[in-house]
C-alpha cells in the first residue's frame, strides 16, 4: 500500500488553489480501491452507478442504502487515503431533509466516508444546507442526473440550449450557496462548465464529460477498461481492454479443462508416499 497522506478538504482546496487537477474515479469494490490508491487518485466515489456497473440493473434506480454501504465500506479498507465519496441512492434523501441527514450520516458512521453526494439543484440546495450543517461535506450534481433520467427524456447532453443552461449555472449557485463544497457536472457543454467553474468562488467544480475547465475530472472506472458490456459513453477515454483480456483468459480456461489441460502438477499438491501407503491400508 502507498504510504501518501490522506486526502482532505483543505489539500482539495490546495490543489485548486494551485491550478492542479484534481483526480475522480468511481469505484466499488477492494481491489479496484486498492488500484485506485496505489494509482495516486485524489477522490474516489462509490456511485450509485453501482446498480448498472456492478449489480446489472438497468437503472441506478433500485440501488439501496444496504447495498452502497456494504460496497463503501469495501472501497475504505482498499483505499484508506483517497478522499471517499459515498453517493446517495434513489429516494435516500428526496423524501426530506431529515431523511438526507440520516442517511449522508450512514455513510459517515458506517462507512469512513470524507462526504457524500447527491443529484438535483436548487429544489435540493435544503438538503445541502441540512448535511452541511450536521457536519457532512456534501457535492451536488447538475446537467444529467442519472436518478431523474426519465424525466430528463434519457441519458443526453442537458444545457445545450440557453434557457436550459441557464438553469444549469443558477442551480450551481444555489447549491454553493447552501454549502456544497463541490459540485459535478455531468454531460453538459464545456463552455457551460467553464461559466460555472470562473464563477465558483469557494466551490469546486468537477467534470464528467463537460470538458477541460473545471477544476478536476471524474470518470466511470468500467468506462477505463471495457468492464461494462452493454456500452461505452463516447466521453470516456479507454485506457486499456481489461474485458477483452478476461473473456479471452476465460475461454482459454474452459477449453484448458475440457482438453484436460489443465491442471498440470504445478497446479495441485501431492502427499508423501509413506502417508498414501498408510491410507490406502487404512481404508483396506
Ligand atoms: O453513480 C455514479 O457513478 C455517478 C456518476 C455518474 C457521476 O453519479
């Protein structure tokens, strides 16, 4: 394991303050965290993309507190040092205020995260402003929010027109206002994100898919490496095959033990002949 410091909100600012691009990945499980953090990133988020990545949903919709916890919780003990972001499920804080604290606090007691974050804009600056003030750093999310998919009429740009774009960069203040310490942008247009990020004024701004200006990127991490079959969002770079790698590896072990060759002795253990004589006696 890497020996680097803990990543906190100040060392975030830090980074900001000094022009440096802050590092995000989604994750959900040890070894991917433990990858993550030998990788140097800056903030990993437990997504609820989890439903889609990892449980085979088609939506994050089904995605339950049970589940986030159990897969943050995994994260933590690979990565002890990235800034961790649990990402509050469907349902988990739109009922009210009272129900966000709950469960942001979940994440915090139970899970070791540094914060959480949760989708929508001004109509959910008071749940911001009420895990906030419970002591949580909390993240906003605007432009496309995978939880409000169907009413966004699917998974597309959001903010292409001005009126829309708009909304975007009032919905951003609003959230900063209420106390977000971040706020990410999915799939909106790059000089959208940049109006956003040059207004900022105590508030990180983060990107998906929305360009070079903000003050940090995040991606899916299936996205990186082909783990995700059904499809590839154009915004994602690939960095490597890893899916390609383990169907051709799983291929090969199928047709390896349908051709008896595998295992070969270097895979299994013997026993010492004095100890076989005496079994085979014994079941004589
Ligand atoms: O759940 C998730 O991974 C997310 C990203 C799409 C930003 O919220």
């Amino acid at each position: 394991m890497s020996e680097r410091k803990k990543v906190t909100l100040p060392a975030l600012f830090k980074k900001v303050a000094e022009g440096k691009p802050i590092t995000w990945l989604t994750c959900y499980d040890y070894p991917t965290a433990y990858f993550q953090e030998r990788a140097g990133i800056d903030m990993i988020l437990v997504g609820d993309s989890l439903g889609m990545t990892m449980l085979g949903y088609d939506s994050t919709l089904p995605v339950t507190m049970s589940d986030m916890i159990r897969h943050t919780q995994a994260v933590r003990r690979g990565s002890p040092n990235a800034f961790l972001v649990g990402d509050m499920p469907y349902m988990s804080y739109q009922p009210s205020s009272e129900t966000a604290v709950i469960n942001a606090g979940r994440f915090m007691a139970e899970a070791a995260c540094d914060g959480i974050k949760l989708e929508g804009g001004a109509e959910m600056a008071d749940r911001i402003a009420a895990i906030v003030a419970a002591g949580i750093p909390a993240i906003g999310h605007l432009g496309l929010t995978p939880q409000s998919a169907s009413a966004l009429g699917g998974f597309r740009l959001q903010g292409k027109g001005a009126l829309q774009a708009k909304k975007i960069i009032d919905d951003a203040k609003a959230l900063e206002e209420a106390g977000a310490f971040a706020i990410l942008l999915e799939l909106v247009p790059d000089r959208v994100c940049q109006i956003i990020t040059e207004r900022a004024e105590h508030c990180i701004i983060m990107s998906l898919g929305s360009g070079p200006h903000a003050h940090g990127q995040l991606l899916i991490y299936h996205d990186l490496f082909g783990l995700y079959p059904k499809f590839t969002p154009r915004m994602a770079k690939v960095y490597g095959n890893a899916g390609e790698l383990i169907q051709n590896g799983l291929e090969q072990y199928v047709a390896e033990v349908q051709n008896k060759e595998f295992p070969q002795p270097k895979n299994y253990f013997g026993m010492k002949d004095e100890a076989y004589d005496e079994l085979i006696q014994m079941l004589d």
